[in-house]
C-alpha cells in the first residue's frame, strides 16, 4: 500500500469537501421527511383526505420542513461558531492541556523531540501540542483549519504505552493528516453532525421535561408529548445512524492513506502497526470527555463505543490496518509477544503486553522492506543532507512528505542546536527577538545597534540585548537553512501573540529591513512567511481560480525570470535557462512571454499569490521547473534558496530544507 503524491491528496481534500456536503444535505432531508412524516400523522384527522405529498407541500409541511432545517441549521452554526477558534478551540473541548515548553517530564520530552524531528524533515510549521492527562488509552489527532494553526493531541496513554519507534509512527500518521489538508475537513464535520444530531436531543429534551413536570400537565397532552418526544428520539437515532455513517465514509479510506504515509515518512513498517496492535489491545476510547463520538473520525483509533463497528466505524478494522502495512505484521506482532498478558481489548487478537511492541530501533533488529507496505530502499536510505541536489526534474516529489535524508538532517539539527537557543525558541519573547536576530544577523554591532534604536522600547516587543545575545551567534555560525527552521519551531510562541502585537511585530520588521535602504529576498521571504502564518485569515482556504497555466502565464514568466538570473552570471545564459523552464507551460514556444527586463519584490509577491489560486495538481510543474533553475549548477545559493523558499510557502507546498552553499 503506497500513498499517493502531497498534490493528489490536496485535490481529493477538495473534492472530499463537495462529498460531505452532498451526503450532509441528504442526511438533512432524511431526516426532514422523517419528522414531516411524524408531523402527518399527528394532523391526520384535520387533513383526512390529503396524501403524504399534498400535506408536504400543504402550509402544515412548508412549515414543519422549515422548522426542521432551521434547527439543523442552527445546531451546525452554533457549534461552527464555537469552533472558529481551531484547533486550540477543539483541544479545550475535549479537556486537553497545553504541554509546558519547559516541562521536565522524560515522556513529554520525546514527544515534543519526535514531533520536532517531523515538522523539520517535512517543512511544516511546529504544531501545538497537548496531552489528554485523564485518558490511559491510547489515541492522538490532529486539529486546526490549515497546517498554520495546527494542533497535536495525544493521549497520556500513547505517552506511558508507546515505544519512541510508536509514537514516532503516530506522529508521522497525524503528520500526513496535516499535509493531506483533512483537519479542515474534520473540524466542518463536527459541526455538521451537531445539527444532524439536534432532533433527536430535542426528543430527549421533551421526555426529561415531561418526566420532571409530568404530573402537572394533563392526561391527553402528556401524551402527544410523549409520542411527540419518542418520535424526535427515534428520529434522532435515524440522525445518528447517518451521522455516524458519514463519519466512516469520509475516515476510512483518509485513515488507511494516513497509516501508508507513517510508513512512508518514517521508513519503519513496525512503528505504526505497534501502536496499532497496542491500540487494539488497550483501546483508544475516550473516558473523560462526552465529546468522544464527536472526534471519532478525527483520531488514529476508535475514541467512542458503537453497535454495528463493522459498517459504522471511521476506521478500518486493526487487522485490516496491520495486513494493509505489510502482509505477516499482525502474526509476527503476536509471536513477539505470545508469552506476556496484559488486558486485551474485546474481541481483538490474541492476550499480548501493553510493553514492548515494535521495540526500540535497536531491540527490533533488521526492519522489513518487502511486500506491500514497503519502501524503496532508495527512499530509505539516510544520509547526512537534507535533501539530494540532483532531484533537478522530481523537486515536487519531495513536497509534503519525510525522506531519510531529511529526516536525518532535523536529527542532526536538533542535536547541534544549543540548549539555550532551543528553550528561548518556545517563549513569546525568544520568537520575538529570533524575528529581530534573523534581519539582524549580517550587519555589524554598530549598524544593529543603530537599527535597534528605531524600534518601539516597551513591553514584550522591545528589543532585548541578553535574548539576542543568546540568538546572534548560533545563526552567525550555522547554515542558511537554520533561520527558517528556527521560524518553523517558534511559531506556536508567534502565535500567542495578540492581534495588535503581531501588527506591531510586523511594523518593527519593516523599519530594521528598511535600515540599510533595500528589501532583499531573503527578507521578503522572512516577512511573507510571517504575515501569511500570523494574519488573522491565515486559517482561511485559498480557493481556486485558475484550471491553466493560460491564465497564468505573467506570473510565471516574472518568477521565472528571476530565478534564471539568480542562477546564472550572465544575461544570455540567464534567457536561455528562462526559455527552458517556460517552454513545458506554453503549447507553443512563440506562445511564451518574452523574459521581461525587470521583476521588482512586490511584482513577485503579487505573482505568487496568483500562482496560489491555481488547482493543486497544476503546482507541482512549477516547483519542478524552479528546482530545474536553481539546481542547474548542483547547487543552491543563498539567493536561489530565499526565492524557493518564498515560493513553496506561498504555494502552501511543505518542503524539507535544502542545503545551501555559502552565500
């Protein structure tokens, strides 16, 4: 079983989105002629000659049918509107706590280290993280509108239970999720199956009411009331049967993708089906919270009882999901562990430990490469560079997924970097200084303190000499390709700053670029990532508004153009790499714009946010053709990298580091 490419995935997101719409609207009328029907009956004797569809369109069903879609509709927006804070909204919703930067707890350590390692190998931002403390079973999610303001829930017993080699494949499982664009899709079904479930709350609503104040009402309207509320209660059931229904429809096969990419990003088949055995063992099913049915489709494993699992469930049966990883796991799973007994889970395997399944990387021994959820061995070799230069043609490839080699390369990275630049990293006042270090960085004490001087001192955004201090000399001393990363971890910080804050950030950055007279690339790539990951609409889906590079055509021929100059040293070398890299989007080479004279920053940052728009499988030629520039000479300048590095972010297209030659 193999995972299709970042770009497949982020169009079958959309058209995912079209599907749920269309299965909501039928849930919505089932039920709607359900309670129209209940409505006929209970008015039968006043309309004793009418059918079934003169009463429906009669002014008793118009307004019954508008009653019943104005409550589903209302229950939806509600729950929609409560969950416009995200992912943070959805964490606080199932009693999840913030984990503490600084926690000194050894297994929150590895968690944060292993989900650190994933978001630099595959160049998506850091994600919140927080743990369910009441929860022994064992279950994660991920939650959020867009990778930007993504969070990672895991429970405290996928923290007690799991191996590093585990958790690392749930990680890698949640990350594929993040990169798949499926939150977006799991937080809207929240709040769609809230309205599918109002009817029948209402019905309960009706029966407890009626079982408080029942003695007080009299005989024959007691009555009604109670047919009344068993008829919603029944009907809330048919809204539960097709709630759940849709869960499993849009889950399962999102879910068995998500375990092929674990496979996939982590290079180890053992990680993943470990924490599936010991999920099927121990279960996953939420205890603390009553929103666990509500979350079922969003987390690795089943997070709420059900009848019917088999044509309700919003995963694939464990066995299924292990077979489906590579052919043998599950016995071989078992074997290993034949000879201890922990609780199973009902009806799941054979008795088996909570301990020790997959084992360390050291305690399993050789990991397996064949059958059908194998990788190549060319995917799984590590090396000590982020990612190959000779991938001139197959660039996109890389985006939104984990190689050995970069993977190999935030190992190393994390190791190198500084204890005391890494913990000032997860402070709001650390990020902020980072922000000032990273423009800062190649000018000299006097021009920085003279750059300084023009920032506001006060509060939390002033600049601060020791923070800087402390921030100045690894990024002096480290590759280009730090600066970003750092970034990429220090989001969350950047992130809890206030709304006025982040303008005044944005303001003070704007005044230290503006200091010596000119925006470089490098800076426009730096304040772009900013303002696209702190602005409040940074959540919001960018639609599409281009089907042809057609349409296009400009802004290609704008980023194009400078990046053949970029990579060249000379003006006809730089037209000759320009007409090859604008001849695979024109049908005709005479179709192709002339290489213009002059692309200013802002004629760039105007270009790439049209490029945006287009469909998601039209972006991977164009990451294909600046990888073909920037990597003709073997290798990336300093320049090269700030113009890439602008453009995958711009086109919401995670890609791991590369590295950079010295600038």
């Amino acid at each position: 079983m193999s995972a299709p490419g970042f770009f497949d995935r982020q169009a079958r997101a959309r058209r995912n989105t079209g599907w749920l719409v269309l299965l909501f609207t039928t849930a919505v009328l089932l039920i709607t002629l359900s309670v129209c029907a209940v409505g006929y009956l209970f008015t039968r004797s006043e309309t004793t000659a009418w059918s079934f569809p003169d009463w429906l369109l009669s002014q008793h069903g118009l307004v019954t049918a508008a009653v019943v879609i104005g409550l589903i509709a209302s229950g939806s927006l509600v729950r929609w509107l409560d969950l416009a804070g995200g992912g943070e909204r959805v964490a606080r919703m199932v009693n999840a706590r913030l984990l503490d930067p600084s926690s000194q707890d050894k297994d929150e350590q590895r968690l944060r280290n292993v989900v650190e390692e994933m978001a630099i190998a595959s160049g998506v931002p850091m994600p919140q993280l927080y743990v369910m403390d009441q929860e022994a079973g064992i279950n994660a999610f991920v939650a959020g509108y867009s990778p930007t303001e993504a969070v990672l829930v895991v429970t405290h017993g996928a923290l007690a239970l799991l191996t590093r080699d585990e958790l690392q494949g749930v990680i890698g499982h949640e990350f594929s999720h993040i990169l798949n664009g499926d939150m977006r899709l799991n937080v809207r079904l929240i709040a769609l199956l809230a309205g599918i479930l109002m009817i029948g709350q209402i019905g309960t609503f009706l029966l407890r009411g009626l079982h408080v104040r029942g003695s007080s009402r009299r005989g024959r309207e007691q009555g009604l009331v109670v047919i009344a509320g068993l008829a919603l209660t029944v009907i809330g059931y048919v809204g539960v049967f097709f709630g759940r229904l849709i869960q499993a429809a849009v889950s399962r096969q999102r879910e068995s993708l998500a375990d092929a990419s674990a496979v996939q990003f982590t290079r180890n088949p053992e990680g993943i089906a470990g924490a599936l055995y010991k999920i099927g063992l121990k279960g996953g099913y939420f205890e603390s919270t009553s929103h666990g049915s509500d979350m079922n489709h969003m987390c690795i494993g089943e997070s709420a009882r059900m009848n019917f699992s088999s044509l309700l469930a919003s995963h694939p049966p464990i066995e299924k999901r292990i077979e489906a990883i590579q052919p043998g796991m599950m016995a071989r799973l078992r074997s290993r562990l034949r000879d201890t007994h922990p609780r199973p889970n009902a009806g799941f395997g054979e008795p088996s430990s909570d301990q020790g399944v997959g084992g360390s990387a050291g305690a399993m021994g050789s990991r397996f490469t064949t059958g059908a959820g194998a990788i190549s061995e060319a995917v799984a070799k590590v090396s000590t560079s982020p990612l190959s230069t000779t991938d001139r043609k197959t660039l996109s490839r890389h985006v939104g997924t984990v190689t050995g080699s970069s993977e190999a390369y935030a190992q190393r990275l994390l190791k190198q970097l500084p204890a005391t630049f890494h913990s000032l990293l997860y402070t709001r006042a650390g990020a902020v200084q980072l922000c000032y270090a990273l423009i800062l960085q190649t000018l000299s004490p006097q021009a920085r303190d003279e750059a300084l001087a023009r920032l506001p001192h006060s509060s939390l955004l002033a600049p601060q000499a020791d923070l800087m201090d402390k921030l100045l000399p690894t990024l002096e001393s480290s590759e280009d390709a730090l600066g970003f990363v750092a970034l990429e971890l220090a989001l969350p910080s950047l992130r809890k700053l206030d709304p006025e804050e982040v303008k005044t950030l944005l303001k003070a950055l704007e005044s230290l670029i503006v200091a010596d007279g000119r925006v470089t690339l490098y800076e426009l790539a730096l304040t772009s990532f900013l303002k696209r990951h702190l602005s409040p609409g940074s959540g919001r889906s960018v639609p599409v508004h281009y089907r042809s590079y057609r349409d296009v055509m400009g802004s290609l021929s704008g980023l194009f153009s400078l990046l053949a100059r970029a990579a060249t040293s000379s003006h006809g070398e730089a037209t000759g790499l320009y007409r090859e890299a604008m001849a695979g989007f024109a049908s005709r080479r005479e179709e192709a714009p002339v290489m213009p004279d002059k692309v200013t920053l802002r004629d760039l940052s105007r270009a790439l946010r049209r490029l945006n728009r287009l469909s998601p499988v039209l972006k991977p030629a164009i990451i294909d053709a600046c990888g073909y520039c920037i990597l003709k000479d073997q290798q990336v300048s300093g320049r090269e990298y700030d113009i890439l590095r602008l453009v995958v972010d711009q086109l919401d297209c995670p890609m791991p580091p590369l590295p950079v030659a010295s600038r």
